[in-house]
C-alpha cells in the first residue's frame, strides 16, 4: 500500500485540532477459537494496514474470519498473537473513535430513532439535552431520515436501518468507521441506493473506513485499497491499490480499468473459494 | 419510495379519545370475532343447562345450573347466602384480592431484579440458579405443612404460598429474557461507550421487558391458582375458602358462584397486566403491528 501517501496524509491530519482519521494497523495477528487441543486457527498471521483517510474494502470467500476481523479491531476481542494499533496506540477494547456498523441492524429497538442517535453522547455524558438532539436532527436529516425521527427501528425500511445506523455511528465523532458487511440483506435496489449515498458521504468526510464484504462489485465500486483474504486459516492474500478517480458513480464500474481489476480479483477469490467448496464438500 | 406515501398517511388527521375508541368498536362490531365470542358463551352455557337442568343428567343433577346460580347470584335474598347484594360476598373477594396484590407485587418485587440479575451476570447465575431449578418443581401445595409450621396466623402462609408459586414463574422468565436479547446490541452499546451500569438499565432491562410481561401474565395466574388452594387448606376468608366452606356446608350455589368469580377476576387482573405491558413496551406493540399481529 503506497505508504508514503497515507504516511504525509496522517501527518496533515495531525495537524488539525480534531483528528478527523486515523491510521489503523495489524502487525502479525493471530487468532484461534476453542481449547488449545482442538483449537480452530481462524486468523493467521495477519499484517495489514488501514492508511488514514482512505477507504479499505475487505473481501474474502464467505466463512473465512471477516467478522472476527471486525472484532479484533473494533476491540470487542483480542487476538492471540499480535497486535491492534491506531495512531500507533495499541487497541484494548471498544472505544469511540472507532464505530462499528454492524451486519445486521443493532440500532436498539426499544429506542426511537432519535434516541438511538443521541444514545453514545448521553452514555458518555459529553453532550446533553437541546443541543445534542439538535445535532441529531441534522444528521438524520442528512441521512434523509428527518421525518422518521421519532419512529422505532422496526418501522424503517432496511436502507433506513442503515442509514439510521450511519448516523448513529458518525454522531460521535470517529476517527475510523468498521463496516461489517453493512448492507447485507437489503435488495438489489436499495443496496446500489445505499452504496452510493455512503460514498458520498466518505469523500465529503473523509475518514478511515474500513469495509467488510463478500460482493466484489461493491468492493471496487467503493474501495481505494481492496484487501483480499485467504480460506481459513486466513491470511491477507493481496491489495490492490483501486486507482480510479473520485467521486466515483456507477458508470466507471463498466470502464477497462475496473473490469481489469474485478477480473484479478475474481481469479483470487474464485480460487480461495473452490477450496473451501472443496474442504466444505 | 416508501417516504411519500407516510407523509400522505400523517397527513390524514388522527382521530384522538372518544372518536378513535368509536372507530375501534366500530371496526370491531363489523368483523366476526365479537359475534364468535357471543356464540361461544350462549353455546356453553346452553350445553351446561342441558346437563344440569335441561335434562338432569345422572350426576349432573346433583350441581346447580346457570338458573339456580343467577337467581341467587342477583337475588337481594339468596337462599344459600351469597348474591352480588350480601355484604360477605364482597368480603370474600376484597381478601382475596389484597392477597393477591401483596403476594403478587413481593414476587414482582424480588423476582424480575433476581432474574434480571441472573441474566446480566455469570457468577450470580451460578450462585442461584441451581437452587432456584431445585426448588421449582416442588409443587406448592407440598409447601403448606412447611408453610403453617414457619408463619403464624392465617395469612402468612396464605400468601407465602402464592408469592413463592408466581415467584419463580417471574425470576425465570426474566432471567430468559436477558439470554434472549441479541448480542449485538450490548456491542453497540458497548462501544458508543455504555458503562456496565448504563447496560444494564439501557439494554438488558428494556430488552427483557417482553419476556417479563408474558412471565407476569402466567405469573399472576400462578398467584390465584396457588392462593385459592393455600386459602382451602388455611384460611378465614377468601374466594378459596367460600368454596370450601360451601362445600362443608353443603350449599353448592355460592361453591360455583365463587368460582365464576375466581374466573372473572383473573382474567381481569391478566388483562390489566397486559395492558400496562404494553404501555410500556410501545415500540414491541408495533413490532407486532408490523408483523399483522
């Protein structure tokens, strides 16, 4: 990964008041699930790095430790072997300048939408009472949510789940979003929709995104750097700098450049899934 | 897209108070379900005048009929002593009730936090649950020796016996009600940065709420049914002992009149427990709407 670019761009951030991104790093992790005697190695040795400011797509074949990924560095475990940094600090557990946007929707049902958005501040008793609510309002009216305020969870659409969810996550101000997988489930339609509209929002604040998916399409459509996973146990297998311009819409995705590049990825990946087709059978 | 067609639907006014509950009844009166439920009791009580009065059945005629048991369940002079005009019915039920409540509102009390304890934290499971699942089954009118031995007077065991009967129902259904909730949610709230504490109170409580509701509304049923038999055994007063008295006495309308009661005022008390459930879980209610519930 052209680490001479994030490295001057981390640096320009660092400048700023308020870090906006940060750089993300995995040096050497290792993760393993079970008792030491029958121990399932999931991740194995993995280096990679998240530069500041850009968008890392992760694809790999389906059950090859995507989401134990999202854990390690979202904090919610810790590896084995190994280790987690931002900004060079190491990763102890969850914390707020890192947001996860889950798989499938974990806005909190029994909360309105609103609340939902408010509830990270109010936990960590940052902001309260008019004026963070105002701040909600404005993003959810951003995310086009601005009617749906005080609606529950379960009465907005998938797309608005996760546009909900963006929300949520982007409330508190994080110098790095996770996205596992985030817009699973939704169909042909509002998925493209929703692609489109997180793009837009990455290039306008340009944060450390780091994107989990199985769809290829999606991955080059979105990413600057698209890490490709090995079968388990898993190993980073190649990146590759996606070098087309921004902003980005769908009509680059028929160019030669991406076709090129979906067809390099599609051999990799085919070939890692055929052997897990072949494990699996 | 879907946003559209809500703003038209907001832009229909919504009916409020006495115009919405007219609209309801109305849409009620026009499907079948209402016209079902008439014809179910009309049936029922039809089948039970056959048996006793109608036709005399062998055996049957020994209970009374819905004849017999109205003329004296709204006779200002009931012939067997009790009727919606004696003061002692009134007695009967007013005991009952403020035992029900008490024991009721202490299982409440203790049951929903022990459970939602158990749920929340491994090593407090570990300490109860195995006790709890032992003494569970033990069925409660095994306890009353124990009962009358440990507490004096007639109202100790009465409602010791119906507490520990809903006790359980609610400690376990809240304890289910934690394990039930997606883990997922504890993440999220774990890292907008939630305290353990803040956990407890934003997620586990709320999110248990459905499972501790279902649990109460068995739970209260639980209290009644182990109340009316603690109230056969030991007991001065109360729905349960009418009919026992009733019974001894050889009077068999005030018997069945007591046990209608028992009906009536349970499914009361279940409705006013599902009533405030949903009160306070309004977005599981339309969760349920959603999904044509």
């Amino acid at each position: 990964m052209s680490s001479s670019k994030s490295a001057s761009k981390s640096t320009a951030s660092k400048k700023n008041k308020k870090l906006n991104s940060s750089q993300v790093e995995m040096k050497n992790v290792s993760k393993a699930y079970g008792e030491t005697w029958e121990s399932e190695e999931v991740l194995k040795n993995i280096s990679v790095e998240f530069p500041a400011g850009e968008l890392t797509v992760i694809v790999g074949p389906s059950g090859c430790g995507k989401s134990t990924l999202v854990n390690l560095l979202a904090g919610f475990e810790k590896p084995d072997v190994g280790e987690v940094t931002v900004d060079g600090k190491l990763v102890t557990g969850p914390a707020q300048d890192r947001m996860v946007v889950f798989q499938e929707t974990a806005l909190i049902p029994w909360q309105t939408t609103l609340e939902n958005v408010t509830f990270g501040p109010k936990m960590r008793g940052e902001k309260k009472g008019r004026s963070l609510d105002d701040e909600a309002k404005e993003l959810l009216v951003k995310v086009g949510l601005g009617e749906f305020i005080h609606k529950f969870p379960l009465q907005l659409s998938g797309g608005m789940q996760r546009r909900a969810e963006l929300a949520r996550a982007l409330i508190n101000e994080p110098t790095v979003m996770i996205m596992d997988e985030p817009f699973r489930g939704l169909d042909a339609m509002s998925r493209s929709l929703m692609q489109e509209f997180f793009l837009e929002l990455f290039e306008e604040n340009k944060k450390t995104n780091i994107f989990v998916t199985s769809e290829i399409d999606e991955a080059i459509f979105l990413a600057d750097n698209l890490v490709i996973l090995s079968n388990k146990p898993t190993t980073v297998q190649t990146v590759i700098k996606i070098d087309l311009p921004r902003p980005r819409n769908y009509k680059m995705l028929t160019s030669a450049k991406a076709f090129k590049y979906r067809k390099q990825a599609m051999d990799l990946l085919h070939g890692e899934a055929m052997k897990s087709f072949a494990i699996s059978k | 897209m879907t946003q559209s067609s809500t703003t038209q639907l907001d832009g229909n006014a919504k009916p409020e108070g006495f115009e919405l509950f007219m609209l309801r009844m109305n849409k009620k009166f026009k499907s079948v379900d209402p016209y079902l439920t008439v014809a179910g009791i009309g049936l029922w009580l039809f089948a039970y005048w056959v048996l006793c009065e109608g036709l005399e059945i062998w055996r049957f005629n020994k209970l009374p009929g819905p004849v017999a048991i109205s003329k004296d369940w709204f006779s200002t002079t009931p012939f067997q002593g009790i009727s919606i005009f004696t003061q002692e019915y009134y007695d009967h039920i007013a005991v009952s009730c403020q035992r029900i409540l008490f024991a009721f509102g202490l299982a409440t009390g203790l049951g929903v936090p022990l459970g939602l304890f158990m749920g929340w934290s491994r090593s407090i499971r570990d300490y109860i649950f195995p006790i709890i699942e032992t003494l569970r089954p033990i069925p409660i009118l095994a306890w009353v020796p124990l009962s009358i031995l440990l507490l004096p007077g007639f109202e100790g065991p009465v409602i010791f016996l119906a507490t520990l009967a809903s006790f359980f129902v609610t400690t376990l259904n809240a304890m289910l009600g934690v394990d039930s909730i997606d883990e997922e949610y504890f993440r999220a709230a774990g890292c907008l940065g939630s305290s353990r504490w803040d956990i407890f109170r934003h997620v586990v409580v709320p999110g248990a709420l459905p499972f501790i509701f279902t649990g109460l509304q068995i739970s209260i049923g639980v209290a009644w049914f182990s109340l009316v038999a603690a109230e056969m055994v030991s007991g001065d007063l109360g729905l349960g002992y009418l009919i026992v008295d009733a019974y001894m006495n050889n009077v068999t309308v005030p018997m069945v009149i007591a046990m209608i009661t028992l009906g009536f005022i349970g499914y009361f008390s279940s409705a006013c427990v599902r009533a405030l459930g949903n009160k306070l879980m309004a977005w599981h209610v339309k969760e349920l709407a959603q999904q044509g519930r």
